[in-house]
C-alpha cells in the first residue's frame, strides 16, 4: 500500500514549510513565531493560503510576515515507471 504523502509528491506537490511572525494580542511590540509544515503546490500554494486565511479569520494575532521555503521531493530524474520485474532468489 502506498502512503498518502508519496502519492501527493508523485502528483506534483512538494514539502512547504513557512515560518510565520504574528504578534501577541495582548503585547502588539512582541512578535512571536509558528511553523507551519505540509506538502503543497507552487507557485500559487493553495495549502498555504487557505491556512493564512485562516488564521485572519480566526485567530487573534495579527500577522506580521511570513517566510516560505518550498522543495519538491520527487523530480523527474528519479521517478519513472516500471512495468517489469526482475526476482531473484
């Protein structure tokens, strides 16, 4: 059975991760951090997105800015498909 995460980097997703600065409702001079973590597509990042959304929507620290970093896990040159099989004992 094939996991879930692989069959999303074989669809061309890829890992983001986004270190997001937010400040403190009560303390608005404090910025705080949160790391965010999930596979996602670029360059529009729907995933990514739809989680700041979010977070302007509910919760109650104000965003401050957002550093991204993006990888594909899975190229061209390393997957292709195989349709035989060698066994040997």
């Amino acid at each position: 059975m094939v996991s879930p995460e692989f069959e999303r980097q074989i669809e061309g997703y890829g890992l983001t991760t986004a270190h997001i600065f937010y400040r403190l409702p009560d303390f608005q001079s404090v910025l705080q951090t949160y790391v965010w973590q999930d596979y996602d597509i670029a360059p529009h990042f729907p995933g990514m997105r739809q989680f700041l959304e979010f977070w302007e929507a509910r919760l109650e620290g104000k965003l401050h800015s957002v550093q991204y970093a993006h990888q594909k896990l899975i190229g061209p040159k390393e997957w292709r498909r195989v349709d035989g099989e060698f066994l040997l004992n």
